[in-house]
C-alpha cells in the first residue's frame, strides 16, 4: 500500500471517527452513520491540510466514495500507486 493511500485511511479514520479496517475502496458517502454532511466536511478539511491543497467545490461533492475520492485527489498531482 502506497504511502498516500495509508495517509487518506488515517485521515478518514480520524475525521470519522472509525476504525480503519472499517475503510475500502467501496466505503461510500452516506453508507455509514459517521460520514454525514459534518463528517464530510471535517473529512475534506483533514484532507486538505494533510495533503497541502485546495479542493474545488465541484470535487468536494464529487467526493462520494474512498475510490472516487482517490481518483479525485490524482487531479492534484496525489499518487496512489500500489
């Protein structure tokens, strides 16, 4: 697993307050009770801050699954290389 894809499994364990063997590919926005509206907002803030960017509006609402949310982030030059 690439250093990245550790760093975003921390990030939304932290801001979601779950464990990380609860985070895959698959988790998506809504799918469980921690990742409401604030948890999303608490998650793209940790996200943000811990990769040093600026996420555009349209990719913050985008922003609906583990997978897509990786996808998303490789815009900002974020590799997640296995």
């Amino acid at each position: 697993m690439s250093g990245n894809k550790k760093k975003l499994i921390t990030m939304f364990a932290t801001s979601l307050n779950i464990a990380e063997n609860k985070i895959n590919d698959n988790l998506k926005y809504n799918e469980i009770e921690e990742w409401d509206s604030i948890g999303h907002m608490s998650l793209m803030s940790a996200i943000e801050d811990g990769f040093k960017i600026s996420l555009e509006t349209d990719d913050i609402i985008d922003f609906s699954s583990f997978k897509k949310g990786m996808e998303i982030l490789e815009k900002y030059k974020i590799k997640f290389d296995e």
